[in-house]
C-alpha cells in the first residue's frame, strides 16, 4: 500500500496550478513514465468537470494502460482521481491548490496498490520515484509555460 503525499510552494498562483494539472492532455509532454492518455468522455456540471481517461505508463519493456474518473472541481480549487480499472487494486490521487502572498502551495496525495505482487516488485519502487518526481514536473511545466 504505497503512499505519497506533498506540499510545495510554487511562484504561480492557484489558478496556474489548478489549470496545468487540469490540462491531463499534455501529461505524456512532461510527466515521468507517463507514455500516452486519452480523454474517453467530458461531462460539465454545476461547475465542474468530470473526466474518463486512459493513461498508459511505461517503464523499460513493461507497459500497462489504466482508467480514471477525474474530477476538477475550479471553485475548491480540487482535482480528485478515483480508479475505474487496469493494473491496480486501488488508486486514490488528490490534488489541492491553496493561494498565498507569493503564489500558492500545492498539495498532492496519492494511495496505491497494484492487483498483482510481481508487477508491484517491479513497478512499485519505480512509481514511487516518479511520484516524487511529479511535483517537479509540474512546477518545471509551470516555469515555462508561464514564466
């Protein structure tokens, strides 16, 4: 049951953040292991967004495809991913962004455990690199999308 969970402070506001993170169409751009994802459905409601998405990740000659439900909620300044299906037995990912006087802190969570023991040996202390790894993906983005 691997965890992680974050805080950093980032020069950008919330709005930033919330919008780079929302924009899970370019994650195959920046984002370590992240090697393709595909958006299946949009749904707008009462202000927020709600997507399906197929994100395939890839480590060496291993590759695995899995489905999300993700909720961007701009009003809490909120992203929450839920597991529909693939490799794992659970994956539970939130997102927060809280402004400040000099940008904002971002706060990221995640909570995992893949279906099979082999592919979390091997997968396992990989993602755990690559989660720590995203928030400094993301304020990287950030850098040099909005300088």
């Amino acid at each position: 049951m691997p965890q992680f969970e974050t805080h950093r402070p980032v020069p950008h506001s919330a709005d930033q953040m919330f919008d780079l993170v929302a924009d899970v169409e370019h994650y195959p751009q920046f984002l370590p292991l992240c090697e393709a994802l595909s958006i299946r459905s949009r749904k707008e409601r009462d202000g927020k967004v709600l997507l399906i998405a197929d994100m395939t990740v890839g480590y060496k000659a291993i590759r695995e495809t899995f489905t999300t439900q993700v909720l961007l909620n701009r009003a809490e300044r909120l992203i929450e991913v839920k597991y529909i299906d693939g490799p794992f037995r659970y994956l539970d990912n939130r997102w927060r962004f809280e402004e400040t006087a000099t940008g904002s802190n971002v706060h990221f969570f995640i909570d995992y455990e893949f279906k099979s023991r082999i592919l979390g040996a091997v997968m396992g202390s990989m993602f755990d690199r690559a989660f720590r790894m995203f928030s400094e993906a993301f304020e990287t983005r950030a850098t040099k999308i909005y300088g």
